[in-house]
C-alpha cells in the first residue's frame, strides 16, 4: 500500500511499511524512512507508483482553471477529492485527486485551508483584491525587468536616478528601483555603483558626492527655520580691557579674543575671551535643539555648513568695535618666568579692538619680528591695531606653555608637513558646483599666530576641564591614556588626562558658536562662575547625567561624518587641481608600506596620498618621482607607477609624525582623522 502525505508543506509520497492508529512507519523513493502522523496522510492507494502519482498530479494541476474550480466548490468547507469529482467527474482519478489538492494548496487566494486537505472558498470580494495584488505584482515584476534591461544598455530610468543615493547607501531591498539595479548588476557582472555611472545616474562628481552627504547627515536638508536669537538679559560688567580676535579671512564665528594687561609691571594678566551665546541659549530651547542637532559646523573647501544660524551667530559672536558678553578667563603670571599664579573666570562685556585676520597678517607677524625689537620688514608694514610687545609676550608664552606641555608629553610635538589652504576661483559662498578653478596654498604650521591662538585655547580647555572637575560639575572631557600605538583619544565626562596635548584634563570650551560640547561645557562653567562651590547643584547637567552620555554619543558620530566628509572633499579637489593643471607626475615620499610590493606615498608639494607600484625593496622616507594613471571622482581614486628614484639611499626612519595620516577617501566608506591638533588650520579650522 502507498501514501501520500504532507510534510512541512510538502506533498510527498511513499510505501507504508507499518501502520498504527496514530501514526504509520513510510518509505520514499530515496530509501529514507520516516514517521507520519495518520492526520497527515490524505490519500492511500495500490496502484500507480507513488513517484508516477506525483509526476501525473503535477502534470494535472496546472490545467485546472482556478475561476472556474471556485465556481464550483460548494460554500461549506469541502475536501479536495470533493472538489476533483465536481471538476473532472464522479470518478476523478487518483491522479486528478492528486492534481486537485496541489492546485487548491497553491491557490489561497481562491481556497483557504480548512484543515489537512480540506479547504473553504474564499467570498468573491477576497478574490476580487487577491486577483488584483496579484496583477500589481506582475506589473512591477515587469517594471523592474525593463528598468534592468534599459540599466544593462547603458540608460538610467528617471525612477531609479531619484533613489540613487538611497539604492547605493540605504537601500530599501524591497523596492522596485533596487531590485531592478540588483537583477541589472548581476545579468552585466558590474557592481551597482559602477553599472550606474556607466548608465548616466551620475551628472556631476562633485554634486554626487554632495548629494550623499546631505542624503545621509542632512535628509531635511541644511536651511534653518525663523529664529531670533534671545537677548543676553545678565547685567555685566565692562572689561577694562582691549580684546583681539585672531581668525582666518573667511571665518564668521569668532569665538575667541585674546587681551594683555600688566606689561612691563612684573605681573602680566592674559585674559582669554570666549563669545558666550551660553549666557541666553537656555538647554531645551530652540536654538538649543538646532545645535544639538548638528553639533558642530562642517566645513570644506569653498562653503561651510553652520551649527547655528547666522543671526544667531551674528548676536554673539565677537566682531570688532564692540563690547560683546563673554566668559573670560584670566590667568595672571610672573612676567619674568611665565610662572602661572592664579586665574580667575568671569562673565562680562569685552571690548573687542580688532578682528585680526591670520592670512593677511602672517607675512608681517614672523617669528623674526616678534623675537627682535630692531627687525624691520624691507617694505615696511601697514600699522596694526595691537602693540608689537603684545604680541611678542603672547608669542614668547606661547612657546613657553608649548614646552611644558612637550615636558608631560615625553617627546616634542612635530609637524613636518604643511597646512593646505584651498580657494575655489569665483565661488561667492554657494555651494560649489565642481567645476571651479582651485587654487592650494601651503602654510606652516606652527606659525606665530597660530601658536599664539592654539595655545590659549588649551590653556583655557585645560584650566576649565580641571576647574569643574574641582567643584564637582561634570562636563565633556577628551583623554588619552597615553602615547602608545594603538591608544586612541576617547570622550567621556571624567576629568582625565591627554596624554597627547600633555595637560592634566582637558574640555573643549572655546569654540561655543560652532561645536556643541563647547555650548554644553559654556553652560557648566558658566553655573561654576555663577555659584562656586553650590555649582553641582545648580548646573544644568548632573553628574552621571545620561544626557551628556548621548549628546556625546551623537557628537562623536557626527564629528567623524563631518570630517570624512571635509577630507573627501579636500582630495576631491587636490584631484581637480592636477586634472586642471595637467599635472602627470609628481614628487613623492614613502611612509608606509602595502601588500604586494606597494608602496603608499605623500606626494610633496600637494596634499595627496596615493599607492604606488614599483617600489619594491625601498624604505619609508624614500623620494620617488612617481606617474599619475587615471583619476575617478567618483572613487576619489588614484595610484601610481615610480619612474625614478630621487636619492640615493632613504634617510633613517623617522617617528611617526603627530598627525594621522591622510586618509585615501572613497564615496562608500571614508577614513575619517580626528587629529587632536588644536592649532586652527585654514581646512579644519575647528580648535
């Protein structure tokens, strides 16, 4: 005797061997033998061969037309030899028993199950809706059929250019659009991101690259709604002093001024004057919510992005000619040894004397002319808005707290590379379109007025990262356990040290208008100013407070995004820049070594790193002159070939360098470098 039986949704068939009330023992085909519940079985049978049975019923099955088998079926529940003697005749065979339930099984739309090979009809408007899902699928499945044939011929449907960046970066699996680029890909053997470009979803690199920006940090886009920013209510005092700010030309946000009291006198007060929209952005507010929702400013070359709107950032930032609230520190000195005595912190009105602009001025305030009293420039100068004796104390203790910080470090800080300054021709502040001329500039880093800035601002960091830290208010601290490979800087709401800057704590706080730690640290310190020793319990975040865990938590996702994204942008156009100059070979250094025989090299006068064949057996710091091959935007890709070498043996290996190296960036994934470098630089001016 055989059986035919279901098993997990199966239709199988087999000898019986045995047979129990409950339960019989079956054979298949195969020779396995298994156990069937007597439930399951729905057809026993001598003749034909059970294999034969299942070859004939799935023949028969499709021939059954399900509109006209549902006419049939009676309303109340009925089996499927029922329905096989309705359809067929009164002695339907086994065969077309058979064909009935696998048609019926495989029709739920018309036939719900009622139990193991009995079934109901569903009520004509079920199948009415089913039908026309049914036919909507169809559709689609040949929508996307036709999207992927126009993809494999090179043409890119208008339905699947607007999902470009949600098909590549955060696909919906389920959609059409990405299922046509899916069938599209495997039928060329092309991957997605190429296939598309070869079919023209991609008009412009650059805009590509925008756009994917903005698709995944910016989805609302980068306008600001209608606020105005609240009045600083706080009655200060006026500051007996004249305050200089220190920026690049392009620079809106000016957080920071510097003032110098006491010259000449034994005891000289240094004071450190940060713009304080904390003292009238009240956590929870508006603008509040908009900072936390960018949490810093994102810059790159040619535009920028603000954390705050500009009439916000107009209503606080320190522009010259006015007296502007701020949270100053000042520390006080011993003129003669640059001993720190004490310091103090205060909310007040700073008269601001001048905007300096570091590009404009660095060709006048050199090392020379602030170390020298009788160095004069050929030309002469333009006169400047501070006392030269001024600058030269900031500059002399500057390098002084340089060298104390070097001491706690173990090593002295080394940049051997330049800053890249990148101008875009023409651009008025729009968004580039990627097709402006680009010029870069080099500048050193470590210039006077550089250091005179980077310096005060990790003292200022310094002092209030160990300042709250003594009246038990929590803020956000960056630290470093130490100098060791491996060891990377980490963020939390301790007061730990920075084993890399060399200070004890250290809380980014000078920079309030355009990173949102500083604006959270602002309001602490301010709390700490206000109250003193009652601080912790009037500031507005608590220690262990979960809120500072998650604004730091999102800042350190959105920083990494920001600064991807500037670095991809920075090789964008150092990539532009030898496409418009015609620029084929270059000059370039080894500093670390890939598979295969690679090397990857630092070109010399460019920002650029790049990989290059044919430098087997050298060492890091070999100059090579190397060919340039073939440029893709897209990628952000370029190697090269070394034509020759350009000395005669490699210098010794030097440390590594205090800056990350720069990272080679693509559109899908891009290295991001959290330098802790505080010096402002003209790329990433975020000290």
């Amino acid at each position: 005797m055989f059986a035919l039986f279901e098993e997990a949704g199966k239709f199988l068939a087999g000898r019986v061997l045995s047979e129990a009330e409950a339960s019989a023992q079956v054979e298949l085909e195969s020779g396995k033998r298994v156990k069937v519940k007597a439930a399951n079985i729905l057809l026993k049978f001598d003749k034909p061969a059970p294999a034969e049975l299942l070859t004939q019923a799935q023949a028969i099955a499709p021939g059954i037309e399900l509109e006209l088998a549902w006419e049939f079926a009676p309303d109340e529940e009925f089996g499927f030899a029922d329905l096989a003697r309705d359809y067929f005749s009164a002695d339907a065979t086994l065969a077309q028993q058979a064909g009935a339930l696998l048609r019926l099984y495989e029709a739920p739309h018309y036939f719900r199950r009622a139990g193991k090979g009995r079934f109901r009809k569903a009520p004509a408007e079920i199948v009415q809706q089913a039908l026309a899902a049914i036919e909507k699928k169809q559709l689609i499945q040949q929508q996307i059929a036709d999207w992927a044939a126009e993809l494999g011929a090179g043409r890119c449907p208008a339905a699947v250019r607007e999902q470009l960046f949600k098909i590549l970066f955060r696909p919906d699996k389920n959609a059409p659009e990405y299922k046509a680029v899916v069938e599209a890909s495997r039928a060329t053997q092309t991957a997605p991101l190429a296939l598309l470009q070869r079919a023209g979803a991609i008009d412009s690199p650059y805009q590509f690259h925008w756009q994917r920006f903005l698709f995944e940090n910016f989805p609302k886009g980068t306008g600001f709604p209608a606020l105005e920013a609240p009045e600083i209510r706080d009655e200060l005092p006026l500051a007996p002093v004249q305050a200089y700010s220190i920026d690049d030309s392009h620079t809106t946000e000016i957080d920071d001024a510097l003032s110098v009291q006491g010259l000449d006198t034994g005891t000289v007060v240094v004071g450190i004057h940060i713009a304080a929209p904390g003292l009238a952005v009240q956590p929870g507010s508006a603008i509040d919510q908009l900072g936390r929702a960018r949490l810093s400013t994102v810059y790159m070359p040619g535009y920028k992005i603000t954390m705050l709107p500009d009439e916000v950032v107009q209503a606080y930032t320190l522009s010259e000619g006015r007296a502007c609230p701020a949270v100053s520190l000042y520390v006080t000195l011993d003129e003669a040894t640059l001993e720190i005595k004490g310091s103090e912190t205060r909310l007040e009105r700073v008269p601001i004397a001048a905007n300096l602009r570091h590009d404009q001025l660095d060709q006048i305030i050199t090392t020379e002319w602030l170390e020298d009293p009788e160095f004069e420039h050929a030309d002469g100068h333009p006169p400047l808005p501070i006392a030269r004796h001024e600058l030269a104390f900031l500059y002399r203790l500057a390098k002084h707290l340089k060298a104390q910080r070097e001491i706690v470090r173990g090593k002295p800080e080394t940049f051997n590379r330049p800053d890249y300054s990148f101008r875009l021709v023409g651009n008025d502040g729009q968004v580039p379109s990627g097709s402006e001329q680009v010029l870069i500039s080099t500048r050193k880093r470590g210039e006077p007025l550089d250091l005179i800035v980077a310096e005060a601002m990790i003292l200022a960091n310094s002092r209030w990262g160990q300042w709250l830290a003594e009246l038990g208010v929590p803020g956000i601290y960056r630290s470093q356990a130490s100098l060791a490979p491996g060891v990377k800087v980490r963020m939390g709401t301790k007061a730990l040290p920075h084993a890399g800057i060399g200070v004890k704590s250290y809380a980014w706080s000078t920079s309030p208008l355009r990173r949102y730690t500083d604006l959270v640290n602002q309001w602490q310190i301010i709390a700490c100013a206000r109250h003193g020793r009652a601080a912790a319990l009037a500031a507005p975040f608590k220690p262990k407070d979960a809120e500072l865990f998650s604004i730091i938590s999102g800042f350190e996702a959105a920083y990494s995004a920001y600064n991807g994204y500037q670095a991809g942008m920075e090789r964008f156009w150092t990539l532009q820049y030898l496409r418009q100059q015609g620029i084929g070979e270059l000059e370039a250094t080894t500093f670390k070594e890939g598979p295969g025989g690679s090397w990857l090299v630092r070109a010399e006068h460019l920002p650029l790193v790049l990989p290059v064949l044919g430098a087997q057996g050298l060492a890091r710091g070999a100059r090579l002159r190397v060919r340039l091959g073939e440029i893709d935007e897209i990628a952000l890709d370029l190697s090269g070939t070394v034509i020759e070498r350009l000395d005669s043996a490699a210098p010794p290996a030097a440390e590594a360098e205090e800056d990350e190296e720069e990272p080679a960036a693509g559109p899908i994934a891009i290295a991001v470098d959290l330098s802790e470098a505080d010096a402002a630089s003209p790329n990433n001016p975020q000290p």
